[in-house]
C-alpha cells in the first residue's frame, strides 16, 4: 500500500467511515498487503469485546513478526498496559517498543528516548545530532 492510499484509509478510520474503508481494504489483505491488514485489525463490523481483541492481537503478534512497525509499536503498548487479553509485561514493552524504534517507528523513537531518561533520572532527554 502506497503511503496516499494509507494516510486516506487512515482518515476513513479516524472518521468512522468503516465500512468504505472495509471495501477498501478486503481486496488488499487478500492480496497480503501488512498495511491493510494492519488498518483491518483497527475496527470491526461484526466483532465485539473479545472476539474483536482476540483477532486483533492475534494479527498485532502476526504483523510483529514479520516486523511491521506500527504493529510492534501498539502491541508494545498492550503489553505496557495490559489491555486486549495480554497480560501486562513491562520487560516485553520495553523490548517491542526499542525494536519499534529500531525498524523505524518515530514514535516509539521518541517514547523509548523519554522512557529511558525517565528511568535513569535525566533532566532533559539528550538532542540528536
């Protein structure tokens, strides 16, 4: 998925527009596109309480291994919080979320930089460059 189709199906979700989005993607995921699937695991048009949250973890730990980065940085954060039937783990959050940031999640980049300086007393997290 190109990233203009992804930051549209992106809007659809943020806007509830599930089922265009849904028409959408179906096509892709069959085709094995990570980022619709990804998107796919975000709603549900049938599934409810934890049928939805099974799914959906199941296919975050799919995605994780086959190293798609929003995919280790959400489960990264199901394991911080113990949400969806994981069990909270902050040894396996910290692990998800630096390999989030090593594969290239900004975010997780971020989050791992003031989680560290939280950790080890910093005042300020260091300034790249």
């Amino acid at each position: 998925m190109d990233a203009k189709v992804y930051n549209h199906c992106s809007a659809l979700l943020r806007k509830g527009e599930l089922e265009e989005l849904s028409e959408i993607l179906q096509p892709l995921v069959q085709t094995g596109d990570q980022d619709a699937f990804y998107l796919s695991l975000m709603f549900s048009l049938d599934e409810s309480g934890a049928d939805f949250d099974k799914r959906r973890v199941e296919g975050l730990k799919a995605l994780a291994q086959r190293k798609h980065k929003h995919a280790v940085f959400d489960l990264a954060w199901l394991y911080r919080h113990g949400d969806d039937g994981v069990e909270q783990d902050e040894l396996k959050f910290l692990q998800l979320l630096t390999a989030s940031a090593f594969i290239g999640d900004q975010s997780a980049s971020k989050l791992l930089k003031t989680y560290l300086a939280s950790e080890l007393g910093w005042d300020c997290v260091p300034k790249e460059g």
